[in-house]
C-alpha cells in the first residue's frame, strides 16, 4: 500500500472572527497566534521535528517547535497548515476574515513623478532588486515574537491596504502604516533584528533601512533623512536606527514603515498597541 494510503489524517477548522491578537489551540500540540485576517501574520508553536506546510508550501520551523506565517492584503480567506509529525498529518483549515480597505487621493503630483523617464525606471527596478535580496536573507532568530512598538511618533497620515488615487489614476495599494513627523524625528527598531540594507538615496523610497527579525520577518524604513545603523548591526528594541526624511518620491516629511513575511507584505499596525 502506498504511504500516503497509511496516513492518519485529522482535520481541524480554525474560525476567525475578529482582529484580536487571539491564541487557538488548533490541534492537539499546535497553537497559533496573532490576528487571524487579511494582512495577519501568526506565530504558531508544535513539536519540534515537525514539518509544517502552508497551502502546500513547506514552512520552515525551529528546532524548538516555533514558527511564522503571513498574509498578504489580499490574501484568500481559505488557507490550509499542514503538520506533519511521525508519519501523521493534521490538517488545520484557517478562515481570515476579509478586511475593507480606505481609499485616499493625492493631487498635484508632477509627471516626472507618475512617468519616470527609462534610467529612472532601471535605477527603481535596481533598487527593488536590492530590496527583494534583503529580505531573502534567512536567520533563525525569532525576534518576532516580541511585542513591537511604535518606530516613531507622529500622525498616522496612511494605512495599509489603502488605495490610493495619484492625479485621479489609480496606483498601486499602500502596504505600510505612514507617520508624518518633522524631517529629523527619530526613528527606533521596533523589535531586536539585524540590519540588512541601508541605502540613502533609492529612487522611489529614498533612504531605505531593513531589519531582519527572523524566520523571514522583515521591517522595512523608507523616505528617511538620515540612518545611524549599517548592515551587519544587531539593534535592540528602542536602538536609534535612523531619521524621517522627506527623501525619495515622498510628499511631506513622514515614515513610512512596512513589514514583510517573506514576500507577503503583513500590516505593521496589527503587531503594535493602538493609538
């Protein structure tokens, strides 16, 4: 008889009803917890030597049992985790619940801006290059799992998942919370992590700084005037790492921060106590 024919598969239905941060014992020896939506991300806790896959995609896990998920704004609402221990699989059925999302407008943005001539639009495919191999970088820290705090003080002058309308067109969806404070405000790392990029001057993001919290958890600093950290740099919770700008394709001096799960972009604003 074939393998898969000897499987024990059991099967558990997650059901989420709100955005609280809640902790569900999902099967006997798996737990998750975090926000349970679109944009979400979940630290799930099992046996160690356990394989875990989500939608099919193979996780990877710590050597005591820890690991991470996220979704991406626009992520399915049916999402399927896999854990595999001694031959045994359970299957956990997950429902996100599906977030509304604001619309904003931005005028007066000038052509150079919306049009980038060609060498601009290979130094931005450059700098996204750069970006892409930053957060790549894999680290078994599992810095994540602190409580994150604010990077900066400031008005939240943008959301994540909004849509916002350049000139009356229709851009791309913003996937950062954005803090509008005075250019020299200072920024601080919202959780331990290593530095993995700082770059003073990308076209569309102008000085850019990403630290790498492990597991494929990444922050990312954008429009910044000034960084006090390289790569290679540890920094703790509250370590001055840089300064709000107004660099970039920026429209008022603001931080714009974004957080990734590998090359899911996850909502910074679920991870930090509201203001």
């Amino acid at each position: 008889m074939k393998k898969h024919l000897s499987l024990i598969a059991i099967v558990c239905t997650a059901l989420a009803l709100n955005a609280n941060g809640e902790e569900r014992q999902v099967t006997a020896n798996t737990s998750l917890s975090g926000d349970f939506v679109q944009g979400g991300m979940l630290v799930g806790n099992t046996r160690a030597s356990s394989k875990i896959k989500l939608n099919d995609k193979p996780v990877k896990i710590s050597d005591e049992g820890v690991f991470v998920i996220g979704f991406g704004r626009d992520a399915s609402l049916k999402n399927q985790l896999t854990i595999e221990f001694d031959d045994k699989f359970n299957t956990v059925d997950l429902s996100l619940s599906k977030r509304k999302y604001r619309e904003s407008r931005v005028t007066g943005i000038s052509k150079k801006i919306t049009h980038p001539n060609p060498k601009n639009v290979a130094r931005a495919k450059k700098d996204a290059k750069e970006v892409r191999a930053a957060r790549a970088i894999w680290s078994d820290a599992q810095h994540f799992e602190q409580a994150f705090i604010w990077p900066a003080p400031g008005r939240i002058s943008g959301v994540y998942g909004s849509v916002r309308y350049y000139n009356g067109k229709m851009g791309r969806p913003h996937y950062g919370v954005d803090m509008a404070s005075p250019i020299g405000t200072k920024v601080v790392a919202p959780a331990d992590g290593i530095v993995r990029l700082y770059v003073p001057d990308m076209f569309y993001s102008g000085g850019t700084l990403i630290i790498d919290h492990g597991m494929g958890v990444s922050s990312t600093f954008l429009h910044l005037s000034k960084g006090h950290v390289k790569p290679g740099d540890v920094v703790k919770q509250g370590d001055l790492i840089a300064e709000i700008g107004n660099t970039g394709r920026s429209t008022g001096p603001h931080l714009d921060w974004r957080m990734n799960w590998m090359n899911q972009r996850i909502d910074p604003q679920l991870l930090v106590p509201k203001r």
